[in-house]
C-alpha cells in the first residue's frame, strides 16, 4: 500500500474541477483553487467546500464537487471515516438528480479509500456497483475517461491481491480508455497513473517492461507537472537500479524523489523513499546514513501504521453501529407490528364475542313463551 495511497488520491482530486453544465465562475474558480490545497493545505480544501456549501441555491452539482472535495482533505489527512461520509452524500445525491457521471466518480472514490485502508470486500462491492453503471449508463465523451478510472483501482485491488496478470489487464483498459481522449486533461493525468502502477506490477514478472512504464509515467507526470507521479515514478526507477545494484543512480532518483514527497506531504511515499535509500546505503557499506534512513523509515512507519489502524478501527465501529441500528429498528417494526396484529386479533375476539352475545339475547327474546 505505500506506493498505492497517494497517487489513487489524485484520481479523484482532479475529478472536482469538473462543474457540468454549470456557468458560475466564482465557485469553479473556488473549486479549482480547493483543489490546488489538497496534498499542501487540506485543511483549505475542506474550508472552501464547507463555503461553497453555505451559499445559498447552488445547483446540486456544485453541492456534490464540495462534497467530493471535502472527501479529498479529509482523506488527505487521513481520516477517512469522515472522507467516506462526505463521499457517500455526493454518492446520494448523484444518485437522487440520477447524475450517472457523478454516480461513477463518487463510487469508484469510496471504493478508492477502502483499498487505501485494505478494506477489500468494501472497496470490490463499491468498484463493481461503479463498473456495472458505467456498463450500462450513457456517459458523454467528456466523461468516458472514467470506465479508465474504474479499471484503474481494479487494476490496484488484484496488484494488492499479489494477482498482477489481471492487475495488468485492467491497467491496459485504462491506458486504452485514456488515449482514447489524450486532449481531456483528465485522461491525461491519470495515463501516467496507469503507467506507473503497470511498472510495479511488471516489477517481479520482467525489469524491462517495468523500466519501460515507468519512464513512460515520468515523462506524463514532467509534461503535466504532476508531482506525486513523478515521485511515484522515480521510486520505481531507483527499484530498478537498486535491482541492477547501481546504487548510486538509484540513491540519486531517490533524493529527488523525497523532495516531491516532502512538497506534497505524503508521509507514506516519503516512508517508502527511507526504506530504500537504508537499503541502499547498506549495500555499500554507509552505515552512519543507513542507521540515519533506517531510523527514519521506522519512526513514519509507526506512524503510518497508527494512522491506519485508527481508520480501520473507527470504520468498522461505524460499521457495526449502523447493523446494530438497522437491527435495533427492524426489531421495532417487528415489535409495532405484532403488537398491531395482536391489538387486531383481540379486537377481533371481542368483537365476535360481543357480536355472537347480541345475537343470543336476539334470539331469546323471539322464542316463545310455553305454559307450564
């Protein structure tokens, strides 16, 4: 999962500055600029979804590209049992407008968070319901990149599934489906996703093709100032040189690459970055700065653990106070309903009773009186 957070993030951060068939240029400009604080200042992303939803009679649209916005800070902070919530309002009210686009997007983005925290049957269920409607929904081709974007976390549920000749399957339906509309800035962006996440995959099948998806994806992230994949990419490159034990190439890519980590705060990647370069640094014998990197990897590991493990804690709390209210009112409508049935059946035996008493005293007073 540490190469996985970050760039899965992206997907959907992107995806906010889309306003369909909207014409307010003061709230795209704020969406644009909520989206610039995302992997900065996500505390600011979250603030300007929260203005954006406080004016009054913005379209529903709008409602939802703050709400999926607001889902992208918290999940920035990692905290993602607020990120989900916030991303299953827009899932709701996609759903109510029958905004299919937004239905996909906001789907495919719960699913995105549930693969962050290795929560699979959840992420599956929301990927497959996203991949179903995108089967069967009628998507303009503005928004046809998303069938892309749902393969794409597929491909990232079978690579953490260790099932890479799927993962790459889906990792090409989504290269397919991208370079279908290299003018969409969307597809583009997320193209070197694919690319990058293809070469870890390729990473224990064949160096080469790793090497040659990478190099791909880093020059989609440099042409497109995308600095996470950039990071992402030069951390599969340095793998490589490390594999092929130059150890210098790879400690090289791997300094420039923990200075993107750092600008884009995204402590799993930078964790993964002081893994290698300890590794790195043992493998020639530079022990003052493997004790350095190794003492780094190990202090953002616990954290990163800590963070998840709360996340997945809290989540399945959630979870469970949800079934025990589900239960706790389905036992209530069984208890008003059998109460009712029971009312009725009481009810009904009185009436009868009363029904067949009335009927006795009838017939008595018509028979007639025999002298004795």
């Amino acid at each position: 999962m540490r190469n996985l957070k970050f760039v899965i993030i992206l997907i959907f951060s992107v995806l906010c500055q889309l306003s369909l068939a909207q014409n307010n240029k003061e709230i795209d400009s704020l969406i644009a600029e909520a989206n610039s604080f995302i992997f900065k200042n996500p505390q600011k992303t979250i603030q300007i979804g929260e203005e954006i939803l406080e004016r009054k009679n913005i379209s529903n649209s709008y409602k939802i590209s703050s709400y999926i916005l607001i889902a992208n800070g918290y999940a920035a902070l990692n905290e993602y049992e607020k990120s989900i919530d916030f991303a299953i309002k827009a899932n709701n009210l996609s759903a109510e407008t029958k905004d299919h686009a937004n239905q996909i997007r906001t789907l495919g983005f719960i699913g995105n968070q549930y693969i962050r925290i290795e929560m699979r049957d959840e992420a599956w269920y929301y990927l497959d319901k996203a991949d179903k409607l995108s089967q069967t929904a009628s998507l303009p081709d503005s928004m046809k990149y998303l069938i892309g974007n749902i393969n794409l976390l597929k491909g990232f549920l079978y690579k953490r599934s260790l099932d890479c000749e799927y993962a790459i399957k889906h990792f090409n339906k989504a290269i397919i489906e991208f370079r279908k509309d290299e003018g969409n800035g969307f597809a583009v962006a997320n193209l070197g996703q694919a690319y990058n996440q293809k070469g870890f995959c390729y990473m224990s099948i064949d160096k080469d093709s790793a090497e040659l998806s990478f190099w791909k994806g880093l020059a989609d992230a440099r042409k497109n100032g995308a600095k996470s994949l950039e990071c992402n990419a030069l951390i599969g490159l340095a793998e490589i040189q490390n594999f092929r034990k130059d150890f210098k190439g790879s400690t090289e890519m791997l300094s420039e690459a923990l200075m993107l980590s750092k600008e884009v705060q995204q402590i799993e990647m930078e964790n993964r970055i002081y893994k290698l370069l300890a590794d790195n640094y043992l493998a020639t014998d530079d022990f003052e700065n493997h004790l350095l990197y190794k003492n780094l990897f190990e202090s953002t590991q616990s954290k990163v653990l800590a963070d998840n493990t709360k996340s997945v804690n809290e989540l399945i709390k959630k979870r469970n106070e949800e079934k025990r209210e589900i239960y706790d009112s389905n036992e209530n409508k069984f208890i008003l309903v059998l109460s009712t049935l029971i009312f009725i059946f009481i009810s009904s035996i009185l009436f009868l009773g009363y029904f067949l008493w009335k009927k006795s005293q009838k017939i008595r007073k018509m028979k007639p009186v025999t002298d004795l």
